[in-house]
C-alpha cells in the first residue's frame, strides 16, 4: 500500500510543478491580439476596437486598430491601413510610415514589420520624444524579412512567414547585430518586459523559451504550457500570461 501511495505522488507533483492555472476573462470577447507590458494590458477586438485595462474594466480608447502595444516606449498602435499611431495625452497622434505590427517591448525604442515583411526600428529618442508630425521619425531599416517582431531586455525575437524564429541583439540606437537562427517554429513571438519569450505555433500551440538570460540571450529549449483550446495570440507580464484563443476566448494563467 505505502508503495503503491508513494509512486503515485510523483507525477502529480512533476504535474504542478510545470502547471499553468489559466482562468476565462469573462467581460472581454473577441479579442484579436492583446499585450501586457510595465504592468498594462492593452488590446484590440476583431472589429479593431482598442482597450486598455484598468482593474478588471476593459476601457475603450479611442479609434480603431487592428494592434497595439504597451511597454517602455509607450503606447502606439497601427490602424488597418497600416497607418502608424502613438497614444499622446489621450489621443493617437499619426506617426509617418507604414507597419502591420509593432512593439514598444525593447529599451524605449519601436521595432516593427511592415506588409514586405521589411523590419523596422526607431531609436530612443525619435520614439520617446515623438509628439506629433513635426518630430523626426528616422526609422532604420534592417536586412532579413519577418512578419511578427518583439524585442526585450535581452534581445529581439522575430519569426517569419515560414514561421522560422530568430534573434537579434539590438540596442537603442537601431544599432543591430545578425539575426541568429533559432529552433523551432512559431507564428507569433512576444518577449516580456523582464526578457522571457512567448509564442504560438501554427497549430495553435504555446510554447515558452527556457534558459534565457543576460549572457545567454538565446536560451536553451522551448516548453509547451498546455492550455486545452488551440491559442492564437499570447503575451507575458509581471508574472501573468495573457492567451487568447482562435476562437476569441481570453485566459489569464499564473504558476
Ligand atoms: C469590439 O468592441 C466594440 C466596443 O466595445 C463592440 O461594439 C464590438 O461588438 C466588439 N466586437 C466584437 C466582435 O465583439
């Protein structure tokens, strides 16, 4: 009998261990993309609608984007035209350019990918002191093709559109090393304030990027946090993983 009680003990604890606790966040639906950073939510619905999260009440912002990033270099957005908006004093103000995602994750400065899959970057100063169309925006302009593009303390993660993953050192200035070529497969990939990688595969998959740190950016293998529904989207902040599903549910899972 002790015997038997014994073996039986190991797997449940092996299963905590790795175990995410998610919860349904029942007053938002339809969500389309959604990221956490510096401890804000933001996110957008499939009719483009904006939200911004304060307590457990999904704010409307103004206007219409198709998504959205929170993080050290602000709020800003890109509409379905690809149009670029930074969030200034309670309004978007048009940034000149064209993105189809972007991120606002790294040290204040902007990267994105635009309908080319060209990625772009906007150094510190240019993103931070942006106040509207007479600020300078010179966006550097990297070699490489991505369609999803985040970066971290530690580093930038992109994948491309045969969901191929890689990794670039990047400082504030838009000063950038190679891309380095990463394992695995993935169609999107955010990278947290505090420099931990998440992304979703094409089968709706999540995975998690373990091993990372300040001198070994890169990691060393991925894990897949089982979730029970096919992911489409997914980001990570201060200890709570934000995962919305091809079906438009949203979780909030802590471990
Ligand atoms: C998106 O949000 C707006 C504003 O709350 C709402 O009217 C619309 O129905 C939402 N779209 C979906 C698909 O739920």
């Amino acid at each position: 009998m002790r015997a038997t009680a014994a073996v039986l003990l190991v797997p449940c604890l092996l299963a905590i261990s790795h175990a995410w606790d998610c919860q349904i966040v029942v007053n938002i639906k339809n969500l389309m993309q959604i990221d956490a950073g510096l401890g804000q939510v933001v996110a957008t619905n499939t009719s483009q609608i904006p939200y911004y999260l304060v307590g457990d009440k999904w704010i409307r912002l103004p206007g219409s984007l198709k998504h959205i990033t929170v993080g050290p270099a602000g709020i800003w957005g890109v509409n379905k035209a690809d149009s670029i908006y930074k969030y200034v004093a309670d309004n978007w103000v048009q940034a000149a350019g064209l993105l189809k995602q972007l991120d606002g994750g790294g040290e204040q400065f902007i990267v994105g990918a635009n309908m080319y899959d060209t990625p772009y970057c906007l150094t510190r100063g240019a993103t931070v002191g942006y106040k509207g169309p007479d600020s300078p925006l010179p966006w550097t302009r990297f070699p490489g093709s991505v369609k999803y593009y985040s970066c971290g303390p530690f580093g930038c993660w992109a994948v491309n559109k045969n969901d191929d993953i890689y990794l670039m050192s990047l400082n504030l200035d838009c000063q950038n090393k190679e891309w380095s070529h990463i394992d695995g497969k993935l169609s999107m990939i955010e990278v947290a304030t505090d420099g931990s990688v998440f992304g979703v595969n094409s089968e709706g998959s999540v995975y998690t990027r373990d091993g990372i740190t300040a001198s070994k950016p890169e990691g060393t293998g991925w894990s897949n946090i089982q979730m029970g529904m096919h992911m489409g989207h997914v980001t990570y902040d201060l200890g709570r993983l934000w995962v919305v599903s091809k079906s438009g549910v949203t979780m909030v899972c802590t471990h």
